[in-house]
C-alpha cells in the first residue's frame, strides 16, 4: 500500500532518537504503591478491600460501577495501609488504594488457556471486561465498550494504532519490536470478538524495525495488512487512522464505529492477548521515561500504582537545568505538579524537558490572522477563532464554531507565532458550555 496521510497536521522534531533503541526493562518492585480507582473514562470503581487486608498480585480492589467503566487491581501482593483521596497527573484527587509490598510476587489464581482462539466471542469478551484493560494510547477507554457495538452498528475492520506520534515517546516502538507475535495475535483475538475479517496495523513510516517485525509475525494471515502512513502528527489520531487507511472520514461528532471501524493501540492489544492466553489482568504497562532532562532516557515496563518519582530515579535522576515534567507525550499531555504521581493504565510516557524544549515561560501575544493554525487543523477547524472567543468569555460563540469537534492534538499552538496558549482557551471554553 502506498505512503497515506491526511490533510492538516505539522511536523515536530520526533526526538524519539533518546530512547527508540533502549530495550524494555522490568522496574524495580516498589516499596509500596497508589492504584486509582478512577484510571479511565467513565464510572469510577468502588473498593472492594479493607485497610491491613492482604492481596496478592492480580486481585481485583475496585469493582466497576457502570457499564462505561473497568475493573482494577493490584499490581504487588501485600498489605493495604492506606484507602484516601490521592492527586492524580490531571492535579485531579481520585480515590485510590495504597499497598505495601511485600516482595513475595504472590500472583493470584489467573486461568491459562492455551486453546483461546476455540473460545466464543462471549467468553473472550469477559476474559477482557474482567482483566480491566482500557485504551493504552492515552484515552484509557473502556475497551469491553468498544467491543460491544449496538446491533445496529456493524463493524468490517478492526485498526491497530501504532503510529505512536507524539515526539519523544517511544514505548509502543520498542513493544512492537519485541513483541509483534503477540501484538498480531492480539489483532486476531479482536477481529474474532467483532465477527471481521479485515485487520490493519498502521504505523509512521520512521518506524522501520517495527514495520518488519510486524510484517513478519502477520505473514501469512491474508486478512491482516501492515501499512507505513506518512510521519506527521496528528497519525495516531483515530479519526485521521481511519481516514488514512481506509479513505473513510467519520463525521463531526461521530464515532470510529459509525464508519464499520474500531481502533485499538498496539499496547492494548498486546494486553489483550496477555489477558485472553494467560488470564493476566492489566497491572503494568510500558512507560517511555525520556527527553533532554533526564539523565538515561529508556523504556520501563512499570506497575500500575508505581510513583513517577521512582521511574526516573531509575533513568538516572533529573538534570539540573530541567524545568518541566509531563505524563504523555508534550503535545497532549499534562505537565505534574509533583514526582508523587502514580503510573495508570493510561500513563504512554514521562518526558522531562528543559527551557525551550517544546514549551517556554513567555506571555502569549494576540492572534495576528496569520492562519497557520487553521492549515494546521487536522479537523478543519478554526482555532483563532475558538481563542479568541474563549479569551473574551463568549464561550458560545466558540460552541458556533464546531467547539466539541477538537480534539485538543494541539497542532494549532505548535504552529502559532503568538505562542497562543490555544488548547488551553479550548478547554476553557469547553468546561463552560454544554455540548
């Protein structure tokens, strides 16, 4: 298949040269960690364990509380000591359980099935509802939700997003070089639960080693294509996946699905197959910990609950002259406030940067009318207009200009000369009218 793109976008510097060729190692076993309730969109679990109760490795401790929601579990056996209110990446507080490890790596009875592909759709579908897996590219979306269309909604492809665009990240690289098997096998199990049988994994072109893992590990499966996509962000964005892959564009306020298509990252369906083949439940994940800042950018498979502050120990500490440090990749992702921030399920990456490394200190300027951010729009939007209303406090004058198509990639205060804070007027204006 020839190089697809989509229209709009730009080009950052990838920076993925930091950590692109360090291999994933296991993180150290933390002396104790905080596991949310609340690690994904939707209806936060309820606790199902006491203070002092023992669990093991892989036991549920939050219970969903709605259909839009995902179970969670322990990542470490040992004792609870603690069940508060505790910040997340967001600064938001989410009730969250605090275990002290025990080091004993005590897992829980997990139900191994090395017949997996014989199960029915239902079985495999509760095997995933109950392992707790969300969308691992960031969203953290239920994924039981999107495998459960309504029946009047059919479903002729699935999509694996490795594209991984955001510059510096690099986690689901180096997962689709040392495990395309699984990550194949896992695109299997997906298009078996949604009665398909044409699958894509699509990828920037800048990822070559994991281009060919993949296609080797997909050899021979007919129904299963491999595609390079143009390098340029926004790609691993699902409304311009699909649009690259299959020349179908979802409309405005619609979903992937309204066009026959779901999406899933290659992390998840990674976890997927974990779940699925050995009965693992989503208790760690591929953490890239990298950018200017840190002394030894790499790649860390860490437990759900583990504290930022200990994977960068582990990278070699932070530079002196570093000023920023941010859950996900620079373009989407949040700045903390504190190291004391628990890895979750929806944590793609920690990226320490110095001054000027994508961001600076600087008062913004008005909008000059240049239009960058408009050719820049991935959407077709208008972003000056949208901050400049939102500036101004007309907040439904934004709504006027599609508001709630954004989806805050970002692309318009990469490009702008003002150095507009233009995501941010985004969500403000969002947070104060109605869909």
């Amino acid at each position: 298949m020839a190089v697809s793109t989509f229209k709009g976008g730009v080009h950052p510097a990838d920076k993925k040269e930091l950590s692109a060729d360090s291999p994933i190692v296991e993180s150290k076993p933390p002396q104790r960690v905080v596991i949310p309730l609340s690690q994904h969109l939707g209806a936060p679990c309820k606790p199902i364990v006491t203070i002092n109760q023992e669990v093991k490795k892989g036991e549920m401790i939050g219970e969903p509380t709605g259909f839009v929601s995902a179970p969670v579990h322990s990542s470490v056996s040992g004792r609870i000591i603690a069940i508060g209110e505790f910040a997340n990446a967001m600064g938001r507080l989410v009730t969250s359980v605090v275990i002290e490890n025990d080091c004993r790596e005590e897992w829980t009875i997990l139900k191994d099935n090395p017949d997996y592909m014989q199960l029915s759709s239902d079985e495999i579908k509760e095997k995933i509802k109950n392992a707790g897996i969300v969308g691992m590219g960031g969203a953290a979306f239920p994924t039981i939700v999107k495998l459960s269309p309504p029946k009047e909604k059919t479903v002729d492809t699935v999509i694996l997003n490795g594209c991984e665009c955001e510059p510096y990240l690099t986690g689901d690289y180096r997962l689709m070089i040392e495990k395309p098997k699984e990550i194949i096998e896992g695109l299997k199990i997906l298009m078996k639960v949604l009665g398909v049988n044409r699958g894509f994994v699509g990828l920037e072109d800048n990822k070559p080693l994991a281009i060919k893992a993949l296609k080797e590990a997909a050899e021979g499966q007919g129904n299963i294509d491999v595609c390079a996509l143009h390098t340029k962000y926004p790609q691993g964005a699902e409304k311009m996946l699909i649009k690259s892959l299959t020349n179908r564009e979802v409309p405005p306020r619609a979903l992937p699905m309204d066009v026959k298509v779901v999406v899933q990252n290659v992390g998840t369906s990674f976890a997927i197959f974990e779940a699925v083949r050995y009965g693992k439940p989503l208790v760690d994940r591929v953490v890239a910990v990298t950018g200017e800042g840190v002394n030894k950018p790499g790649n860390i498979l860490a437990r759900i609950g583990t504290m930022i502050s200990n994977l960068i120990e582990e990278c070699g500490e932070i530079k002196e002259e570093s000023a920023k440090v941010i859950s996900g990749g620079p373009m989407m992702g949040f700045a903390v406030s504190s190291l004391d921030i628990p890895v979750t399920k929806g944590t793609s990456g920690i990226v320490v940067l110095r001054e000027g490394d994508f961001f600076h200190a600087f008062d913004f300027g008005p909008c000059i009318r240049c239009g960058r951010c408009i050719d820049a729009c991935p959407m077709g939007l208008m972003p000056s207009m949208l901050s400049i209303y939102a500036e101004k406090g007309f907040y439904e004058g934004a709504k006027e200009y599609n508001l709630f198509d954004c989806f805050e990639c970002g692309s318009c205060a990469f490009v702008c000369p003002s150095k507009r804070p233009i995501v941010q007027l985004v969500r403000l204006a969002k947070s104060q009218v109605k869909p």
